[in-house]
C-alpha cells in the first residue's frame, strides 16, 4: 500500500503553490511521470503519457522478471494507473512471490505465497491485472 501511495506523490514534496497536474512523480517501477505537458519516461526513452489519474503506455517486456510485454498484438497504450510499462512482480512485499500468474492451467487463476508464512495485503495495495484473449 506504501509504494501506491508514494507513486502518486510528487518526488519533491507538495507544497501549496504547485498544481497535481504539475507534479512529477514515480511510477510503482521506476518509470517517471511529467505531469503538465511531460511524457512518462523509462530513463532517457518516452514509454507514455500521463493522465488525470495515471497513464497510458504500450506495455513492455520485463526480461529480468520473466514478464511479457505486449500480448495478442496488442501494442496500443494501456491505462496502467501507477505502474510502470514493465512494473512485474510484488513490489513492497519482499517475502511475497507469485506462485502461479494464471497464463497456464488453471487459466486465469493467480496464486501467491509467502517464505515467512502468512501474509495480509491491506486496503489500498494495488494490483495491475492484464487480461488477454486466452
């Protein structure tokens, strides 16, 4: 819940003479959010643009966490809320691994575990959920 809230905070504080539409902030996975007329960006390379309440980028291939990027040839910009074009895997759970993403039997079924046991997601954790044809 602490890195969705944080992702939608500007990095340099509020403060009471900047607007929210001109805030920069970071996406839950590194990519930046010029907000005011500026891309979202993944370094030096523009991935999206920002709107009133999050982004719209092409999802992109996450090679280092085994994620896919476009699925289905679908290559249009998604809404991706506060994750970045490549945000993969449990951000802020450090313990938390999924198990099972649903892309294999039982399809569409995503299970997640735990090396400490137990685990609570509270209220206001985020979740990005891509849905393909099947």
């Amino acid at each position: 819940m602490m890195e969705v809230h944080e992702a939608q905070l500007p990095q340099s504080g509020p403060d009471r003479g900047t607007s929210e539409n001109a805030w920069t902030t970071v996406q839950i996975g590194g990519d930046v959010v010029y907000r005011g007329g500026g891309p979202v960006a993944h370094g030096l390379e523009v991935v999206g643009t920002p709107t009133a309440k999050g982004v719209l980028c092409r999802v992109r291939a996450n090679t280092s966490a085994k994620c896919r990027g476009e699925t289905d040839g679908n290559d249009l910009p998604q809404a991706l809320w506060v994750f970045s074009a490549d945000a993969c895997g449990a951000y802020g759970f450090p313990d938390l691994t999924i198990i099972h993403a649903g892309r294999s039997s039982p399809f569409g079924e995503v299970a997640l575990g735990s090396t400490r046991g137990d685990f609570e997601v509270r209220s206001g954790s985020g979740m990005l959920l891509r849905v393909s044809k099947g």
